[in-house]
C-alpha cells in the first residue's frame, strides 16, 4: 500500500501524518514517527481523521444562486461583480475573508490578489480571532512577529508555565510532551487558567486567577523578579525602556487577580527558581480587548531575565490553527504585507510592488475582522468573498454577523460544503478540495514548515484554493500575474519574495527553498525557518531584535478590566472555548461519531452555588440572555468554573444545535491594537429553561427536528438527538413521524400521557430505522447503548441484564465509557491511568483522555478516604 506523508490539519501542533488511501476513496491515518512535532504521536482528532473523509456532505460542483453551475459561469459571475464593484466603488469596497485552513500557497495568492491587484487591504483571516495579540505584542518587544521558541525548549524546560491554555485538551499532544518531560527530568507544571480544567489534573500548581487579570500577575512576577535580584542586568543592558516597564510593576496591585498573595508568592518563587521556564500561551492570553498588554506582561519577564531564545526557555505562543503561522507569513491579516514586511513601510511597499508588478499595491491597513464585517452589515462592502471559514458561527455578534452577510450585494464562498450557516447565504459557492486532497505546505506553532500532501482525488469539480482565486485573478486581466500551473511554483515565488525581507534584515527568510525544482518541492522535508544563511535557528538570546535600532523593548503595561462590564441585568462573566474532541464548527471533526461520543451537544458550565441560587439542575437547560443574543444549553453544575463565572463550548452551529451558537452572546469588543475579540469575558444572564419535554432520539438518517431545544451528532449507526420543548406535542406519534420523515413505517408506541412519557420505535423487516424518547424530566436512559440500535432488530431503552451501561464515552479512540472506568477502579482496585489502560486499553492510543482518567481516579480515592 503506499503510504503519503501529510499534516494533520487540526491544531497549531502540526502533527505529521502516514496516510494509506484503501482505493475506495477512504484511508488509514497513523502518526508520523519521524515528524519533529509529533514522532508518531495522534490525539483523538487527528486518530479520528479517517472517519472525516468521503463523499458524504461535500460540495461538488459551484453554485449561483442554489442551482449548479458550470465552473467558467461562476468564476465569471465573481470575476465580473468584483471588477464591476471595484470600478463603481473603489478596491476599499470589496473584502476576502480568510482561514488559517488555507495552505500557505492559497494563503499567499490570495493575499497578492487582494494586496497587490485588487488594491486594498481589506483581507483579513479567522486567525485575527486566534493570536493577532501575539502578532501584536511580538512586533512591539522584537519589530516582528517571530516566535523565539521551539517544542524541543517544552523537552528541556525545568518548569513550564501554562498561561490560558488548556493545552490537555487544544494541543494534547504538546501536553504529552510537557508530561513526558515531567517523567523524564522532573519538570513542573503550572497552570495560570480561571478554570480547573484537564490541563490541571497533572499540573504542580493551579492559579484560578479572574478572568483578564493576566496583566496584573505577570507585572507582579516582574516586581517579584526584581526584588529577588533576579534581573539580567546585561540583557537589560541591551533592551529598551526596561526602567518604565520595571516601574509599571512595582506599582501594579495583584488585587484584580483574585489570587492570594501565597499563592502568588509560590508561583513567583517557581518561576525565579528556574532557569530553564517556557511560558506557553494561547487563546486565553489572546482573546482580550487587553490581548496583547497579556502577551507583553509575559514578555517582559523573560527579557527581565534573559530567559530567550536559549535551550528550554522563552515565552512561547502555541496556535490554534493549522496554518495560522503560515497566514501570518504571507501577510494575511489586513495590517500586514508579506513576508513579515510592513504595508507602512515605504521601501517594504516599493519592493513587494515590484516583485509583485502590482498596478495598484494597497498602501494602508484594511479593515480587521470585526471592522470588515461592521463595513459589511453597513454597506460599505458590497462584494466579500469568505474561505473556510464560518464567520455567521464564530464571529463575535455572531447573528448580526449572520445577517450582514445575507444582507451583502455578493457573497462568494469557497468551502468543501455547502452545509455551514455562512454557505448557506451566498450567492456563488465554490466547491474546494478537502484535507487529503490538498497539496501545499503548512507552518505549525514552532516555525516548521510542513507538507500537506494530497492522497486522495479530489471529488466532482472541486478544486484547489488556489486555483479558485488565480481563475478569477485572470479573468480580471492580471493572466500573467497569477499564471500558476502548481503550488510548487507559488511555494518558489513566495521564498523568493522572502528573500527581499531578508534583505531589509527581517526574520523571515526562506530564501534558501526558492530554487526547489518541483521533486524537491514534492519531497521536502519539515523545516523550520529561517532557511537562508542559517536554518531553523533561535532568535533574541543575543539580545538582538528587527526593531529599528536592533534592540529588544520592553513594554510597561497596566492592568485593564475586560471590556464588557457586568451589572444586575447580565450579572456572569461568560468565558468561551474549546472541547476535545470537535475541532472548530465541526464541519469535518462532526462527521466522526467516535469524536462526537464524547459530548454530544452544547453545554454550560455553572458553579454549583450559582446552580442552587437559580434553581439550575445537573443536565437541565439553562437560558442564557447577553445584550446581543441568547442560547439554551445543557447544565454542567461543577466547581471546576468560579462562582459568577460561565464557560461554554465554541463548536455547535445553526446545523447541529441552533440554539446553542454561543458567539451570538459575545459582544464585538476588541483589543485596541490587535483588533482581537475579547471572547472569554463576555457578561450574560442565566435562569432555568422551563423545558416540558424532553427528549432523545436515534435514526439511521438525518432528523428534522423543529422543537424549541435540539442538538444532533453522529453516531456509529446514524445520528443521535437531544431534544425539548416548552409544550408538550398534542400527539407524539405524529411528532415522532415529521422529524424523522416516516411518514408510513410501521410503528411500535408506547406511551402514559399521565406521566408524560412516551417510547417510539419505527421498523422496517424487522428493523429499527429510528426511535424517540420523552419524559417530562431529562432521561436517565443508556444511549451509548442506543445509538447502536438503528438497523439492529429490537430496542427496549434498557440494557439487557447482562450488559452492563458503560457511560458517556471516555476514551474516543477504544470507545470506553465513564461507567467501565470507575467499575475498574472501585471493584478492581485499578489505581493508575497505566493499569486502566493495561485493563481496558484506554488511554493506550493518543491519550488525549488520559487525564480525565487521572481525575476519576483521583477522585474515587478522595472518596474512598472520607469514607
Ligand atoms: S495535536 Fe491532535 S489536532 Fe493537533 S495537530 Fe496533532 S493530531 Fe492534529
């Protein structure tokens, strides 16, 4: 079988993957074991990949208007409104909204297109929601964005430093290096995060510290560092504003941390007892109106101390997205050019426009995401075209959002699916090649630039990103500027161009790839840049920065609350964010049922004291109201979330739960200079939804559900429903019939209209097609049992005496639930994740879930011992 070597197109981790297609259009996926970030290692999504692919949803063939076109009606369509709305409106009144999805080829096209051709800098990506404040705050200490660090700094690091970053759950497998480390050298871990969460359970030390109030324990460790005589005094020597910044922290309180100043003290102690210290952050650090104030505050210490840039330390920014670091390289945010040149840099903009030979190269900043979407919902675009993305879902006042795109005069998208809540609304789709028929080149969170690979046709007329933008590029007469035959030959022209920032001294320089012929190209290996006089090497342990001047700066920075205040009417703080198992809105992870086994629908965290006050019980709903949406939820009643704090998942849509679109709360606040949106300190209210009804349903297809509550998943025999509803329907059998349009099966009802309950089950020759649930309280009945039913001969809701209910899923990769966990725990004695596995095989895989099992072992011990 040949084996192609890819990337796995998930997380910013960049794992290396060994794909094996079976000829049937499906494959088997394995890790890599000679990929530098992941040495064989999958997590649960990247295991799952196989289960995504295949015909099943896809997009085949363009559309206008939801009738199929031919490909040269619809690039003309696009090609034609866009030329015809720049002429009548400007460049300024078209915009492209891009995905850190994109290969770095498509990435790069795109943003030539936009920059260079069309003449504005209205392109921006969904990576403005990811780390912009890390771009910010990057350019501020060193004059570019670079990332100093390496993975191989989490393998040598004496302690590493988890600021806002759930990193068990969003970059398991960069979690199972730091516990590696852990195991190996004895590293500590600790964790900077308002919630206790799976990145907790193998930490040395957790600071639940209030939401937005980074700034103020990273300006107290400064303090701290100083006063304990801890400052390197020749670093600082060569670093800018250094006593501002030093004086910033000795006056900054630690009051709005919430923490106490033991537990500050301790964390303080660790951090200046280590040299070797990699402080890790993420979204939690990047998605605040005071973002990259966050990223600064975390510099700042490791420039105090000359901890950078050397083997084991340095502040280190992992992605959220596959190609986030690509899209930065190439310019992809509105404030940036290419190759980390800067668009307000006259002699930057004169050499990109002559390499470019652009008629009309942009000469100011476009708008960013939340702006570019307001210019929308105004008028002032009147032409978008949006890639891989899903901005009617994800964007902050995300139903505003919504319907400024379906306002829009133009709407083209280009995705792999029609079905999304932003496809759904434009006038022209584009069908696109998927994961495992793409072929370009990604960059993951340490600078390595990695091959995707395409190892599978692409189906029907879908094509690849890049072809979509150069054929409409084209047709608006710049043929020879976007005359690309192959990725490789755009690969080659944007090595090039880096040659020219190398040039001007900047960071990002891989130049020494330019003359790849194409095997080369096709066979590269994962590299990490820069690639032309040195490869792959550290940056700013000499204290030498691409600032003008050459120095590193600090950066004094205050302490900000989040923009969104509380008050009585909206008295939560509403923090959002990923699960592990569903990557983004789930257009290609929520066709896994394994995956989607582990939660199957959208919930919210509530502290169990403000459960109480409001009445809120464990797997009730809970309405949520913000001043710009609502949503319905279930309750998780826990304290692993504050008191007057929230926390809600980011991946359900209009497609699998539409009441559960959680950034239709979130308010469009963002930091001032990254543009980033604050989505973990929104403000909302919650009270119990006033369900009278609730249900669970399993069918071997698609359902309709209409009810006032629905989430919908895949399961290994079809789909699975939870539903509910304010009314009870007048007649279930008839309710039952419309959502799974079965209008004639045979039927087998059951149900006590005393006690409001109700069992349907349909057949056909003897076998279940679907069945509904219902009961006035939420259902205590085994489905993980029962979404195996669909197709089987007989379903009874029950297990059979024999069979004991082995739970919510655990361990997506063997699909072992809570229930079998704990029974070997309790009645087995089975005290340790290694003996769970050894018995049960969980954990044994990607271990994504090898903390949650540390944590109900922990906890049955607990129990154990008060007993
Ligand atoms: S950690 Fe998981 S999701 Fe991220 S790249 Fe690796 S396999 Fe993919």
């Amino acid at each position: 079988m040949t084996q192609t070597r890819s990337t796995c197109p998930y997380c910013g981790v960049g794992c290396g993957v060994l794909l094996s297609p079976d000829g049937q259009g499906g494959l088997t996926v394995k890790g890599d074991p000679d990929h530098p970030a992941n040495r064989g290692r999958l997590c649960s999504k990247g295991s799952a990949l196989a289960q995504t692919v295949g015909p099943e949803g896809r997009l085949l063939a363009p559309q206008i208007g939801g009738r199929t076109a031919g490909w040269d009606e619809a690039l003309d369509r696009v090609a034609d409104r866009f030329a015809r709305t720049v002429a009548e409106h400007g460049p300024d009144s078209v915009a492209f909204y891009a995905s850190g999805q994109m290969l770095t080829e498509d990435y790069y096209v795109a943003n030539k297109f936009m920059k260079g051709f069309v003449g504005t800098a209205n392109i921006d990506t969904n990576s403005r929601l990811c780390m912009a404040s890390t771009v910010a705050g990057h350019k501020r200490a060193f004059g570019t964005d670079t990332v100093p660090g390496t993975y191989e700094d989490l393998d040598e690091a004496d302690l590493v430093v988890l600021v806002g970053s759930n990193l068990a759950w969003c970059h398991p497998i960069l979690h199972r290096r730091v516990l590696d480390a852990k195991a190996k050298r004895g590293t500590k871990i600790v964790v900077v995060d308002p919630r206790v969460t799976a990145t907790c359970d193998g930490a040395d030390l957790h600071l639940p510290l209030r939401i937005g109030s980074d700034v103020a324990l990273f300006n107290r460790l400064l303090a701290a560092i100083e006063a304990a005589g801890a400052l390197d005094a020749d670093y600082l020597s060569r670093t800018d504003d250094a006593e501002a910044t030093l004086a910033a922290a000795r006056a900054a309180s630690t009051e709005p941390t919430g923490l106490s100043v033991e537990l500050i003290d301790r964390f303080c102690r660790l951090w200046i007892g280590h040299e070797r210290v990699v402080t890790v952050f993420s979204q939690g650090v990047n998605q605040s109106s005071a973002g990259t104030d966050k990223v600064n505050a975390i510099l700042n210490c490791h420039i105090a101390t000359g901890r950078i840039g050397r083997p084991g330390m340095g502040p280190f920014s992992v992605t959220g997205q596959p190609n986030a670091m690509g899209g930065r390289e190439v310019g992809g945010l509105a404030n940036m050019l290419a190759c980390h040149m800067d668009l307000g840099n006259p002699a930057h903009r004169a050499a990109v426009g002559d390499f470019w030979e652009a008629p009309r190269l942009a000469d100011r900043p476009g708008l960013k995401v939340v702006d570019m979407f307001r210019a929308v919902a105004d008028g002032r675009i009147k032409a978008l075209w949006i890639m891989h993305t899903n901005p009617a879902v994800t964007l902050p006042e995300a139903d505003a959002v919504r319907d400024a795109i379906s306002a829009c005069d133009f709407t083209v998208v280009s995705d792999i699916t029609a079905e999304t809540d932003t496809a759904r609304l434009a006038d022209v789709l584009l069908p696109a090649t998927a994961w495992g028929e793409k072929d370009g080149t990604v960059t993951n969170s340490d600078r390595t630039i990695s091959r995707q690979r395409a190892a599978l046709p692409a189906p029907g007329e879908a094509r690849p990103d890049w072809w979509h933008i150069t054929q409409v590029a084209r047709r608006m007469g710049w043929h020879a500027a976007f005359d690309y035959q192959s990725p490789a030959e755009i690969f080659r022209e944007h090595a090039a161009l880096s040659g020219i920032a190398g040039g001007f001294g900047l960071d990002f320089d891989i130049s020494g790839l330019a003359d790849l012929d194409d095997a080369g190209y096709a066979a590269l290996e994962p590299t990490r840049w820069p690639v032309a006089t040195r490869r792959g090497g550290r940056f700013f342990a000499d204290g030498r920065s691409f600032r003008p001047g050459g120095r590193v700066a600090m950066v004094p920075v205050e302490w900000r609350a989040p923009e969104a205040r509380r008050a009585p009417r909206f008295p939560f703080r509403l923090n959002t964010g990923r699960i592990r198992d569903q990557w983004h809105t789930m257009t290609r992870t929520g066709r896994a049922a394994r995956l989607s086994s582990h939660l199957a629908e959208p919930f919210v965290e509530i502290h169990t004291d403000d459960a109480a006050e409001l009445g809120i019980a464990q797997d009730r709903l809970v309405e949520l109201t913000s001043p710009t949406g609502t949503a319905i939820l279930r309750a998780t009643v826990t304290d692993r979330v504050q008191p007057g704090t929230l926390f809600a998942p980011i991946h359900w849509t209009g497609e699998t739960a539409p009441t559960g679109r959680i950034d239709a709360l979130v308010a469009s606040h963002v930091d001032p200079i990254s543009g980033q949106p604050e989505s973990k300190a929104g403000v909302c209210a919650a009270r119990p939804f006033e369900a009278a009804w609730f249900g669970f349903a399993v069918s071997a297809r698609p359902m309709n559900a209409t009810s006032d509550y629905w989430a919908a998943a895949r399961s290994e025999a079809g789909w699975r429903m939870e539903l509910a509803g304010r009314q009870p329907p007048q007649d279930w059998e008839a309710e039952a019939r419309r959502l799974f349009d079965l209008p004639q099966a045979e039927a087998q009802v059951l149900t006590d209209s005393a006690r409001g309950v109700a069992r349907i089950a349909f057949h056909e020759g003897g076998r279940l097609l679907a069945a509904l649930f219902a009961a006035p309280e939420p259902l205590g009945i085994m489905r993980d049992y029962l979404v195996t039913m669909p197709g089987e001969d007989a379903i009874t809701g029950r297990a059979s005496a024999d069979m004991p209910d082995p739970g919510p899923t655990l361990c997506s990769c063997f699909g072992v639930g809570v229930n079998t966990i704990l029974t070997a725990i309790e009645r087995e004695g089975l005290l340790t994740v290694e003996a769970i596995g050894q018995a049960l095989s969980a954990g044994t895989n990607c271990g994504s879930c090898r903390p949650e099992i540390a944590a109900l072992i922990a906890a049955a011990t607990t129990k154990e011992a008060a007993e």
